[in-house]
C-alpha cells in the first residue's frame, strides 16, 4: 500500500475486489523479500567420499538425477 502521505486513494472497483477477495478466504503473506530465508536440507548421497564442501552434495546429487530444488 502506498503510504499515506503519497494521497493516493483505491478506487471503490478497487476496495470491492479487496473485499470480495477477503470474502472469499484470502490468505495473507508476508512479502518474499521481508521473510527470513531458510535453509534447505542437503540432498543425500549413497557415496559421500568425493564431498568435501556442502555444495559438492549438490552438484553430485544433480549428477545423479536427483537434484532437489
């Protein structure tokens, strides 16, 4: 939303949408870039003798076929 200072008003086609979307269940979200990032579990590998940084169990995984992500 636009702060208030900035004046900027939603239309009343606007303010119907919002309600009908809220109406109907709408879920609130926070935006991506506000949310913390989490981090993914490593893929597993039947032979970790080549793993010497977490990334080598990606990019191994993805050689595999079993890429997650």
């Amino acid at each position: 939303m636009p702060p208030a200072e900035s004046l900027h008003q939603l239309s009343e086609r606007d303010k119907m949408i919002f309600k009908r979307w809220m109406e109907q269940g709408s879920k609130y979200e926070q935006h991506w870039a506000c949310v913390a990032p989490k981090k993914a579990p490593l893929p597993d590998l039947q032979d970790m003798a080549d793993v010497r940084h977490p990334v080598d169990r990606i990019i191994l995984a993805a050689m595999e076929g079993r890429a997650q992500g």
